[in-house]
C-alpha cells in the first residue's frame, strides 16, 4: 500500500467527498479517484459505497481505516527522524581530563544548548595521545596540554603555572624520598616532574601512577605522594606546596587548542566559546594564567 493512496483515502472520509480531498490535498479529483482504486485493487474489496448525493465507507473500507493511519502515522515518524538526521553534524572534540573536572562542561552545556544539531563525539585522553589523533583525523579539534613533541602545534590560549600538590600543602617525603603520584607516559606534566626532580639533589619515586586524574587525586589525598598539576585546575581536597626551596619549580603549562584549518561555523563556535570561557575564568581572578595571546586576538 503507497503511503500517498492512503493519506488520501484518509482526507476523502475526513471531507465527506473525493472533490473536498482534491481540494485539500491541490490534488485534481480523478488523480483522487485513481489513488483509491489503487488501494481497492491491493485489498481485493470495495472501500466506498457512493453515488451523487452520498459516500460511505464499506465495511472494508472501515478495516482499511486503522491500517491506513497507522501506516501513514509511521511514515510521517520516519520522514520527519531522516530529515532531521539529515541537517545534524557530528563534531569530533577532545580534551584533557583536568579539562573536563573544571570548566569545560559549562562551555559544552552552552554550545549544545545554542546548537541542538550539532551531536558532539567526545573524546578524553592524555594531551599527546589527543594530538596523535587529531593528526590522524580522528579528532576536529583539541584542547589540551602542548608538550615537548608537539611545540609548534596548536594556538596557545593561556598558560599556567605547574605546581606541586599535596593534601596538607607540604611536600610528602618518606626514607629521604620524595614521593610521586604522576600519570604514565606519554604524559606531559609527568615528563616536567620527572625533569625537575632529576636536576634536584634530593632522592624520589614514583610511590602510585595512575591513567585517571581521579585516581592520582585520590592517591594524592590520602598521602601517598604529591602530583604534578595546573593551579588553576588543581582537585579539590589538594593544596599547593607552596615555599619549599627543596621543591624544584615546574616551570608553565600551554593549553593549546587545536582545529581544522576549514572551519564549519560550529566548530568555530565551540573555538570561540572556549576562547571567551578562559578570558572569564583569567579574569575572575581564580588563576594566575597568562593570557596575552588570547587579548592580543588569537586566530580562528
């Protein structure tokens, strides 16, 4: 059965009339008439009893009524799902963890909100590990942490200072050790800890490792060590060991941001958005960050 012969079927027992369905559906009334032989033919029965003054439905016609709306009620449902599947985009965005644990969710919330046909693929990974994909094509765009292997990739939208965390603030040492809680390779704030700690005089380990920033903040927490991590983004419960002359300094973070060259206007959107989140957490005054290049008008 065509979905079309039985939307008019549909509107002729709605108008009373084969004309009053031509008129309704911009239909000529033979075109109408041919729609519900069609049909007639397909059941084997006659749906109409009419004649100049009248028209009823038969008692097949009667039957045909509930296929006829469920079959077209199914076909509106799928016509309406592919057209708008149709206009949707997938947008392939990674981040880095800490990322994730902060502010970032606002700024997806945001994005989402002010662009519901954009479905959003989203990846979290370790900074280098983000970057291999994204030069795989895997990714669309990237924010995340520039390390040494990547030091020409991405627009550099903040920097921040790299410190020392514990849970009571001091540093955590053991046996003469300083004790570590640090991501495994390839990590990049790993790579700076283990950096600084071998131009230090003072014995250390890595006493826990872990792939998760949940993980390493829990270790972190309950002493087994400190970790390495943005100030502006440190875990809750983890304080700074802040004037300790034995602590060598960890130097600055960029967090860069990496997109397709061919921008689509959502992707320059979700670019953008971050852009506009850092300056309001820089200036809010929660971070120390550095953020010439984003008041001198980074590209996008």
């Amino acid at each position: 059965m065509d979905p079309i012969h039985l939307k008019t079927f549909l509107t002729v027992i709605d108008c009373g009339s084969f004309s009053g369905a031509a008129r309704v559906l911009g239909l000529s009334q033979p075109t109408v008439s041919d729609h519900i032989k069609r049909l007639e033919q397909f059941a084997g029965q006659r749906l109409f009893e009419r004649d100049t003054h009248s028209l009823a439905l038969t008692r097949h016609g009667e039957a045909m009524v509930p296929f006829a709306r469920s079959i077209t009620e199914t076909t509106e449902k799928a016509r309406s799902f592919f057209e708008s599947a149709s206009k949707r985009h997938s947008l392939r965005f990674g981040a880095s963890e800490d990322l994730v644990n902060e502010w970032l969710p606002d700024v997806i919330r945001t994005f989402t909100a002010n662009h519901p046909e954009i479905d959003i693929d989203f990846t979290i990974a370790l900074s280098e590990e983000l970057i291999q994909k994204f030069d795989d094509g895997a990714l669309d765009i990237v924010l995340c942490k520039r390390g040494p292997q990547s030091q020409k990739k991405g627009d550099v939208i903040w920097r921040e200072p790299l410190v020392w965390l514990s849970a009571t603030g001091t540093p955590v040492i053991r046996d003469g050790e300083t004790q570590l809680v640090l991501y495994p390779p390839p990590s990049i704030t790993r790579f700076k800890a283990v950096e600084a700690m071998a131009r230090a005089s003072r014995p250390w380990r890595i006493a826990f490792s872990s792939s998760t920033l949940n993980g390493l903040a829990a270790a972190a927490r309950i002493g087994l060590g400190m970790m390495a991590h943005a100030r502006l983004l440190a875990p809750p419960g983890l304080l700074e060991c802040y004037g300790f002359p034995d602590l060598p300094p960890l130097g600055e973070l960029e967090f860069v941001l990496l997109h397709r060259k061919m921008l689509m206007a959502p992707l320059k959107a979700l670019c953008e958005a971050i852009q506009a989140k850092v300056l309001v957490e820089a200036r809010s005054g929660r971070s120390l960050a550095k953020i010439d290049e984003i008041q001198g008008g980074t590209s996008i």
